[in-house]
C-alpha cells in the first residue's frame, strides 16, 4: 500500500507546484511602515508561506479599525521583486530612512494581488480613492481611509526609474503626514518582476564604476518591439539587443532609436502574423526585419523565419533558426541562451542572451508577455551524469550488503561423544 500512497503524493505535489507557477506573476512583495502604530499589527505569517488576497483585505482592515483614524497610502509600482529590496545599493534609499524610526514595520514576500487586495477594502465600507503619480496629490484627504498611488512607468533605466520612485515614494509620504498625522506606508506592485525578468533587466549594481555597468547601458524595457491592433498584438525583447553579421565582416547592433517603426501584418491570413521592424543605423542604412509567426489547428504558435530586407546593402534574405522557438497561444517563448537565425549565405542574425516573444497577444493583455514555460532542460548532464554515478554506486552497495547478509556460521560442530571429524590434506 505504500507505494500506490507514495505515488499519489508526488502527482498531488506535482499538482499543487503548477499551480504556484501558474500564479507566480500575482505573488508579490508588500512592504508596510508606519510611526503611530504598534509593533503588534504586524501581520503573523510564515514568510517561506503565499498570503491570500482576502487575508491581506482583512489584515489592513484591522489595522484601520483598531489605529487612530489613519490613512493608508499605498504605492503601486508596475513591477517589484524582492532583490529590490535586498540589493546593495539599493534604490529605495529615502523610504529605508523612512521605515528606520516606524514603530510599524512588516514585510510580506509572498502576497497575492496585494494591489487588488488594497482596493477590495472598498467592499468593507472604507473610502478608497485611486490616483497616478503624474495626478498630483489631491488637496483634502481627511475622509479617505485608502489612498492608492499607482507610479508610472520611465524610459529609464531600472535603477533609475526607482530611484525617481524612491524619491516621490518619501516626499508624498511626508505631504500625507502633515495632514494626518498616521500615515501607513504601504509599497508594492501590481505584477512580480520575476515573472517578466527577461522583459525588464535588473541590475544590482549601477554605480559609475565601468566594470559594473552593462555592455548596452541603455538597453531597457522600452527597447521592447511592440506592434498591433483591436485585434491583438506581438511584442519581442530581448536581454541584449540582436547583431546582424554579413559574409564581408561587416556587423551591425539592431538596437531601437527614434526612427525605429514598428508594424503588424495580420491581414493575410488567420494562421499567420507578421511583426515587421524597420531599424536605421547610425549610418543611415535601413534595416528591414520580418518576425513571421505561423499557427497550426492545436493552437501552438512557432517562430521560423525572419525575413531581412535592405536595399542599402543589396540584400533581400530569408533567414531561418534550428531552435524550436514555439509556444502555446496568449503564452511567450523565453530562452536566455543564443538563438541565431542564418540563411545559406551566412547572413546571420545573434540574439547572443536569447531572447522572450510573443505573437496573437490578445488586447486585454496590454503591453505584457503572457506567462512563459520554462525553456531550460529539466534534467541537464550535471544531473543525469551524478544520476547514473550514484545509480552504480547505490548497485555495488547493494550487492556487498546482500553478501554480507548472506554469511552464515556452520551449523555442525564436533561431537564430544562422537567421531571427531577430520580432514585430510595431502601435498
């Protein structure tokens, strides 16, 4: 009976970690802070545990109800991970100081739509009001007992766009402080940055030490080829940008810049989709690529070719890849090792950090990857090569302890009052 037990164990464990991976975009860090509040409205949880939406509603709910009319000022960033918070140097170096004094600090890891959770306070009967940091801060908050600050995205790098964040984060904090007085500091975001991390490129250090900073500085998330329509759209980045390479020698960084146009082609036929991305160089040569997407009847999508046109260089070209680049639909491709597309004249394009697209991205998705399957080998030749070792290891132990069990004593001795037993031996 144990081993059928045992087998339905690992498929219900197997079971429940897809679903943890399935919401892995929703899980996000929370941080909370405040100077009139004791410590012991700290939220009791295991931190290794996820916190349910509901949980986190019902937390701040009563704290509300058991502080001196205070006033929740949560700020919503697009995207947070916990490394933001643990990374040296860290971005968020005004609200460190500000939480250093709180007499209230928590910190959740694991939370389940914490912003979703902010505004379902307005079904308990409190007064939540939604603004955007570009909105102003409004001039009379005496009867709001939510204030939900989303901040907007930059064209920054991460760091930055943080430190900009980290900034506004602590100066709105002290405006609301002076006209209530019991402010509680609530920071998070909408989506986890794990779940995008080949979207958005996290640096932890981003000092002016050269040997830190990125080959392409400036290669961020707003360098994201994007194109589409009511219909749907198709998006591709990639972590460094793409290189092309001609038979000459000759190279060229297919990087965007302000000329850069981005188009869809959807129109020709339902199970194809065209991304079409015209690049200028720095001199003047246009560079004309065509993602083609095609869909078969299981509805999986696959990227084979790119279509490379430019009349500059007198070169027209159909490239193709050998990588199975190919997902399922309203999911993306990720890959972080070197994709190369090349045709039979060595014309070649690199993405040398792989790369993460996505076609038929339906429009409620907005401008976001859906969820991406893990790309990465499950077992890779490390494993299988100790595997095997420990496998012939675990064989010849085995068989030596079966010896050894198998070693009996004689069961006839001699017989005092019998015939002594003898045996010969000759030379």
């Amino acid at each position: 009976m144990g081993f059928p037990i045992g087998i339905s164990g690992l498929v219900l464990a197997t079971f429940c970690v897809g679903l943890s991976f399935g919401n892995e975009e929703s899980l996000v860090p929370v941080l909370m802070w405040g100077y009139k509040n004791p410590a012991d409205l700290k939220f009791s949880h295991n931190s290794l545990h996820n916190i349910e939406t509901s949980h986190l509603t019902t937390h701040i709910q009563k704290i509300i109800q058991k502080s001196s009319n205070p006033l929740v000022l949560c700020f919503v960033e697009p995207s947070l991970s916990v490394e933001d918070f643990s990374a040296h140097p860290t971005a968020f170096s005004h609200v460190k100081d500000e939480i250093s004094q709180s007499k209230l600090l928590d910190y959740m890891p694991s939370v389940y739509s914490a912003a979703e959770g902010m505004r379902n306070l307005a079904n308990e009967g409190f007064k939540v009001k939604e603004i955007s940091d570009v909105d102003g801060f409004p001039q009379n908050i005496g009867d709001i007992d939510v204030l939900i600050v989303k901040l907007s995205e930059s064209d920054d790098d991460r760091f930055s766009t943080l430190g900009k964040h980290d900034q506004f984060i602590s100066e709105t904090y002290r405006h609301a402080f002076e006209q209530r007085k019991n402010v509680i500091g609530v920071l998070t975001s909408e989506i986890s940055l794990s779940s995008i991390a080949s979207l958005i490129r996290y640096r932890r250090d981003t000092g002016s030490n050269a040997e830190n900073r990125s080959e392409y500085d400036g290669f961020t998330a707003s360098n994201s080829f994007i194109a589409g329509n009511n219909k749907g759209r198709a998006m591709l980045f990639a972590k460094s940008p793409a290189k092309l390479y001609l038979p000459t020698g000759k190279e060229y960084i297919l990087m965007k810049n302000e000329k850069t146009t981005t188009n869809l082609d959807d129109r020709a036929q339902l199970e194809t989709q065209r991304l079409m991305v015209n690049l200028f160089m720095d001199d003047n040569t246009s560079i004309k690529l065509k993602y083609l997407f095609n869909k078969d009847q299981t509805n999986n999508w696959y990227l084979k070719h790119i279509e490379l046109d430019s009349p500059k260089l007198d070169l027209k070209t159909n490239l193709s890849t050998s990588t199975l680049i190919s997902s399922t639909l309203n999911k993306s491709y990720q890959s972080t090792k070197k994709i190369e597309f090349a045709d039979e004249n060595n014309v070649r394009i690199v993405f040398p950090k792989g790369m993460q697209v996505q076609p038929w991205i339906p429009d409620g998705f907005g401008e976001r990857f859906g969820a991406a399957p893990d790309t990465v080998k499950y077992f890779t030749e490390g494993i299988w090569m100790g595997i095997f070792v420990m496998a012939i290891l675990s064989l010849i132990f085995t068989l030596g302890l079966v010896m050894i069990m198998d070693i009996r004593t004689m069961d006839r001795f001699d017989d005092a009052k019998g015939k002594t037993i003898t045996i010969n031996a000759t030379d």
